[in-house]
C-alpha cells in the first residue's frame, strides 16, 4: 500500500517534505494505524501519537487525505492510495505528524471545564432527572483530540482568541448540566467578538468529529442562551 | 554528567484514574505536586474502561458491602488480602458519591439517583442471586470518570509534566526512594525530579501479550523501575482474560453487555454458560467464563470457518437497550467486527486485559518488600496505586468494576497518607553520588549502537512468547520452555538498535526504553507461572486442575536479580469482621 507522508525533523531538516512509502500489509491489518505500526517497523524515524486503537483516547488524530480524523478507526478499504498523511493542520508541527496542541487545550482549560457549584455537597449523590442527564449526551463524549478545532478557519486565523468548536462543546456540556451553578459566568466568558462569535458555522467540526458529536449545534444553544439573556 | 534536577514535595508517575485521584487529594491540600505522564492525562488507559465502578449503594435493591467483600474475595479464588478487600468495599459508596459530586455523567435512575447495572461475579447475599451494583456512564465509564478526574485537577491547578516517561527510580544506599530520572520526550532532554514521596501510578503492562484489550502505552513502565531498583514483583502469573474481546482485533466488549442480558453461544447455537456456571450462567466470575470458552472451542464447539471464537448475542436487547445502554459496543461491533448488534452476534475471544500482580503494596499504598523477617516492610518514599500494584484486592482474578473502584479507592487512600505526613515541613534528603547514571546509561548504549536487532522484532517475539507460553491453559513443559526463550529474548533486548537518533519527540527512543520495561514484566510473569503448581483464578494449569490451599495459598514475590522467588502469606485478618475462609467455587 502506497503513502506520502509529511516529514519534519526541526533538528535536521531546513524544510518539511513528503515522503513516498510502500507498504506490505498483512490482511489482518484493518485500520490506517496498523498500516502505520508495520510502516514504523521498517522506518523507526516516522514519529506520530497513538495509544487505545480504538478512538476513545483521542492520541493519533491527523490530517488523512486532505481530512481530518483518527488513525485507529479509520478503515484503510476506505481511502484512496496514496495515502496523504499530514499533521493537523493550524499547530505548530513539533515533529513528522505530532503537532503541539497547548493552544488547543490552553482554550479548553479557558471555559473552566468543571461543574462549578459552591453548596455544600449531600452525603449521597446530588439527584439528577434522566432526563436532565440525557442532556449531556453527545457532549460529555468528546475526547480532546482536535480533529475539529483543527479543521474549522476560524481557528486556525485566531487560535488565541476563538475558544474553537470543542472548547465550546465542552463549554456547553457544563452550561447543560443540571448541577452547575455558574451558567451566567460561563455566559459572561464567552459573550466575546471572538472567544465565542468567531463561529461562522462553516460547520467543518460535525463533519470531521471522529465521535459523531456536534459542535456546531452545541454552539447555536449557547447563542440562543445568549439572545435569550439580552432580551 | 550533571543534570538539572527540580524539586518537589510529592510526585505522581502517571495520569490516569488511579494517579489523578491521589493528586487531587495532594494538589488540593497545598503541596507541592509534580504529576508525569507519557501521554496527556484524558489519553491514559482510565479511557478505554467501559462497563462500571462497583459500590454497594443498593440503589436498585438491597446491598451490602459485606456481600461486595465476600464477593471479591471468592472471586480472587481467596489470594485476595481480606484487609485491603475489606477496605475497598466500605469505602466504595464513598468514593463514588464524590466522584458525583465531581461532576461525572452518572448514568441515572427515575428517581434521580445513580443508576446501578448487573456484572459478572456480583451478588447478594453471598452469592445467592445476582445483584445490581455498577454505576455507569453508559458503556464508557472510564472515559467520563478519568475526564472528570482531569477536569476536577484542572479546577486545583494541579501542576501536569505531559509526554515525560520516567526513566528509572532514585534510592539512596539505605533503600530510600527519592524521585525519578525522566525524559521530557519533545526536547530529548533527561532530568532528575526529585521528591520526598515518589507515586507510581503507572498501570499494567498488557502489551507483553500478542492478543490485548490494553492500549500501547500500557508496557509495565513502573514495574520495570521498580524491579530494576531491587523491589519485587507480586503474584505477576495471574493476569486476567477478559472473556470478550473482539476476535482477531482484540478490541474490548464490556462485560455490561452480559450484564445487561446479553448471552454466550457455541456453534449450535447453545447457551454453554449454563452448564458450566448454572446459578451466574454469563455472569459468573471472568476466568470461568474465559476458560469455558476456551473449552468450548477446543472441544471443537467454536464458530466460524475455523471454529475459533464463540458469540455474544444482544440483538434480544433491543436497540433501545442498545443504543441508551451500549452505544459505544455498537460502534466497535460494526468498526472492527463487520457486524451490527442489534441484528447479529459479536464473535469474541478471551483476550488479555488486566494485571492483577504488582508492586506490592498496604492499603496506604506504601510499598512493601521483605526485610529481615517482616514480609512486608515499608519501603520510605515509595508509593504505588492501581494497576501497577498489588495491594492485593483482586488476588488471583479480579471481579469487574473494581479495577475503577480500587482506582479511586487506593488513589485517595494514598494521595491521604501522603498529605498527612507533612512532607512541605521536611527537607530534601540528599541525592545519592551518580543517581542518573543507570538510566543515561541505557540512553547512551541506544544513542552509540550503530547496529542491532529491530526494537520492533524483538518486541514481536517477546508478545508471541508469552501468548504461546502463558496462555489461558498453562502447563509444565510449555512453561519451561516459555521460561528458556524469555530469558534467551531477555539478551536480545539488551542488544537492540534505533536508526532515529533524533533530539525531538523520538518515539523510536521511548518505543526501546519501554521494551526494557516489558522485559522486566515478562520475566516476572512466566517465572513466577512455572513455579505456582495448582490452578487458582487466572493461572489455570491442565497439569495440576484443582486449587491447593495446603502448599499454594501464598503470595508469589518475583526478584530480577537472579529471577529469584519467594512468597508471602495471605492476609486473612480483615479489620471490622471475620474472614471468610477458603471454600469450593461455584457459580
């Protein structure tokens, strides 16, 4: 199987360039990460993340045939050879495919992703409505691995001012939340030219979320919260 | 050489549940706290636990955790210490209703209280019925408990060293812990962090099996220092078989399946778990339900074209079922098995999933190693939680949801007994003379070897042994042979070459140094398998069937110098109530 990699050693190369592999698989491998564990056993020098293989620890998120995605479940009978594999795109490149996500987190740790409640807690757990807490579904499953934040323009133009689609998913998944208590705070961090009305819903981030979340619908909640407040 | 060295009251090896739970208590509590991972915490292997967290808040009838205890002790075929398993269980609820309060998406009841679902080996009343005593967050609890944990660290500022690996421990000459040398992995650069309390939550080391539930990461990192630094390995030959894994992908299927009503078939379409747990049935403990399947399969009853796996059916469930309780199996099934569950079967295999050995612990998480006559003397300065210990709560198998559960349990008990020794009041103790120099030594030898055998063959060979040699059903002369070529892969892993040199990010480098690691591992492992001669829990051997209380009830301790072994009683002596004797295991 044939793939074009984008190599940069900062140490050593002047410049990033593509590098052509020819790979023989075996026909148990299934997904691009196995492909790229046999590709590493020949070339030990080919640096990425990864670690559960099977898309709930969000390491081996990278740019595969000009679309952002997982490694691990991404079936390799769906992609067209060559394989283009490049960093994601929008971070400085730390080397070969891993990229330095402090930017991506630094606006994830910005929307204070914690449930906020001052009281006292009960001596068994505080209650919570079924229904309450299906509202937290497709929100408290995001796995931090930025395939969204690092496919949508607006955060590649203003990664330090724009929270980005999982900050604001996240961001949402606390407002939702039955227990927390700051939702006008959380209001007052985001109501910002930038940190939340960068979003011009070019909705790149539904279309890439490797979990099928939606952070385009969880931004629209936190808008209409916003409307609703001024009005 | 001199290296720079950073200083700090306490510091944690590794950021999962276990590790993020004890720096909690410690970040919380003012002190000064360095927390070091291979990876960004929320990317630990916490992640990838699925199906709960067991706690007897009898939210769905009645619980006890005295019912909890004896469960746990007959589910680890009585190896467990009775103290720690007694522990664990009073202090469960409690740990859950603050990881409530935490902010973790409970799954919930109509009432509003947390909804709590059946799993393998749980029952009342001492093993009458089964009972309801998981908490979840759907099929991906572990996922939500170790964000949670994260973001409850982030709200303490708690001070994170992402992409660090811990090289190798510092002790002082007179068996002191005192920090550890570390690799920042993007710059290349190597430093001592030194402590006056060293946390080893590091997890297991599944990856020196060929067929793993276990993410890459998990290579028995603390393990490997820690037995190169003189300290023993405890009962390492019993590593559990989670019965369901995906055939051929070794991709885990949570065991709520079964507790939600899904059901084991052969070939004929027969519910076999009947016949050999008739009470549990599905739901009996792991390492009966895996060794069942595996007899079900050599008997020639397996599914599919080389009648190698057997087959969990859920499409009974529903998919409303399915998808509010198992959404996440769902995706699996269809990504790595071709098949949707709601309409057809998963083909599963027992596959490799949990370490129940480790570095010995007490029940403050202290490390403890034989000296003079006391089997368990503290070793100062040295902690370990989780995976990587063995305090010992799951014994000879452990039962599901209390990995989750001895996490948080061990990690506040620790993260506790650390605040309360007052360490921001002692001074440092000075570092021993050349305290680097094992671990720049193994980086120099990998820099300078200009050739060698590939780290990643070598590794191959060391996962396929140990799959052959250590398999569900053991015997001698597979074990002694296993026991030879480990120790033949032992001298090639002392011989492997990187062709990347590189300062930045060499994942080539942390791929070699963890096969040191997974060495260490697998040594303890095989050795300590060849000698126990009797079955009990996960070691079960086809030479010697029956459990043997008379010669075998007895910790196993493996030393690397000279693979020499001991063994340490069991604790029998729980603290608030009467042991439970040993007796015959049924389901």
């Amino acid at each position: 199987m044939k793939f074009r990699i984008y190599r940069y050693d900062p140490a050593k190369d002047s410049a990033p360039y593509m590098k052509d592999y020819d790979v023989a698989l075996d026909p148990h491998d299934r997904m691009l990460l196995d492909a790229m564990i046999r590709l590493k056993a020949v070339d030990d020098t080919l640096a990425f993340r990864r670690s559960c293989r099977e898309g709930v620890c969000g390491s081996d998120a990278m740019n595969i045939n000009g679309k952002n995605g997982l490694a691990c479940i991404t079936n390799l009978r769906e992609l067209s050879e060559p394989i283009v594999l490049r960093p994601l795109p929008g971070l400085p490149v730390i080397r070969d495919l891993i990229v330095d996500m402090s930017q991506f987190f630094k606006q994830y740790h910005s929307i204070k992703p914690y449930v906020v409640d001052d009281t006292p807690p009960p001596e068994k757990e505080r209650l919570q409505s079924p229904q309450a807490r299906e509202e937290l579904d497709g929100l408290y499953e995001c796995i931090l691995c930025a395939c969204c934040s690092t496919a949508c323009p607006s955060f590649w133009w203003n990664p330090d001012k724009f929270v980005g689609p999982a900050g604001l998913l996240n961001a949402y998944r606390f407002i939702a939340d039955s227990r927390d208590q700051a939702t006008s705070e959380r209001l007052d961090n985001l109501d910002d030219p930038y940190r939340l009305f960068r979003c011009h819903t070019i909705m790149n981030c539904v279309d890439v979320c490797p979990k099928g979340l939606n952070p385009s619908a969880a931004i629209g909640r936190i808008r209409s919260l916003l409307v609703k407040r001024a009005v | 050489m001199s290296l720079a060295v950073r200083k700090f009251d306490a510091i944690v090896v590794g950021a999962g549940g276990a590790g993020m739970r004890a720096s909690l208590q410690l970040a919380e509590s003012g002190m000064s706290v360095a927390v070091l991972s291979k990876v960004f915490p929320t990317r630990s292997h916490t992640v990838a636990a699925q199906g709960g967290i067991g706690a007897s808040l009898g939210n769905m009838g009645e619980d006890s955790w005295l019912w909890h205890m004896y469960d746990t002790v007959k589910g680890s075929d009585w190896l467990g210490d009775q103290d720690a398993i007694e522990y664990m269980c009073k202090m469960a609820p409690q740990v859950v209703y603050e990881l409530e309060h935490f902010g973790m998406p409970f799954d919930r009841n109509a009432d509003g209280t947390l909804y709590q679902r059946p799993f393998g080996g749980h029952s009342a009343n001492f093993g009458e019925k089964s009972v309801q005593r998981a908490v979840a967050s759907a099929d991906r609890t572990g996922h939500a408990m170790l964000h949670t944990l994260y973001q409850r660290n982030v709200r303490a500022r708690t001070q994170f060293f992402v992409e660090w690996m811990a090289l190798d421990l510092i002790r002082d000459p007179q068996g002191e812990v005192l920090g550890v040398t570390a690799l920042e992995m993007e710059t290349g650069e190597v430093m001592l962090l030194q402590a006056k309390a060293t946390l080893f939550a590091t997890g297991g080391g599944g990856r020196i099996f060929a067929a793993s539930t276990n993410a890459f990461i998990n290579t028995g990192d603390g393990l490997g220092m820690a037995a190169r630094a003189g300290i023993p390995l405890e009962d390492m030959e019993f590593w559990q078989f989670h019965p369901t894994g995906v055939a051929g992908a070794g991709v885990l299927i949570t065991e709520a399946v079964r507790g939600e009503g899904g059901i084991l078939l052969n070939a004929s379409g027969e519910r076999f778990m009947e016949r050999y747990a008739p009470n549990l049935k599905d739901l009996a403990s792991r390492d009966i339900v895996s060794r069942s399947m595996d007899q079900e399969i050599k008997e020639g009853r397996g599914c599919g074209p080389h009648k190698d796996y057997v087959l969990l059916k859920l499409d009974h469930l529903g998919p409303e079922v399915i998808m509010k309780r198992l959404p996440s199996i769902r995706d699996i099934a269809i990504k790595f098995a071709n098949v949707d569950p709601i309409r057809e079967p998963i083909p599963v295999v027992p596959t490799i999933h949990y370490m129940m050995g480790g570095i010995p612990t007490n029940v403050h998480g202290q490390v403890v190693a034989p000296d003079g006559g006391d089997p368990n003397a503290v070793v100062p300065g040295f902690f370990a939680i989780g995976e990587c210990a063995c305090v010992s709560v799951h014994g000879a198998n452990r039962l599901g949801t209390n990995s989750l559960l001895d996490l948080l349990v061990f990690g506040r008990a620790a993260g506790d007994f650390i605040v309360g020794q007052n360490l921001q009041r002692q001074a440092h103790k000075p570092l021993p003379p050349h305290a680097a120099d094992a671990a720049l030594a193994r980086l120099a030898r990998l820099d300078g070897a200009a050739s060698g055998e590939q780290v990643a063959d070598v590794g191959n060979a060391l996962r396929r042994t140990v799959q052959t040699h250590c398999g569900v059903f053991r015997n001698q002369a597979l074990l002694t042979e296993g026991v030879t070529k480990i120790l033949e892969l032992d001298r090639r892993v002392q011989r492997v070459a990187i062709q990347d040199k590189s300062r930045t990010f060499n994942t080539a480098r942390v791929e070699a140094l963890e096969l040191d690691n997974l060495i260490e591992v697998a040594k303890a492992t095989i050795i300590s398998a060849e000698a126990r001669r009797e079955s009990r829990g996960a070691q079960a051997r086809s030479d010697y069937p029956n459990r043997d209380d008379a010669n075998w009830l007895k910790h196993t301790l493996w030393f690397r110098e000279g693979n020499r072994l001991a063994y340490k009683p069991v604790n029998m002596k729980p603290v608030s109530v009467d042991a439970f004797p040993p007796k015959t295991r049924t389901y």
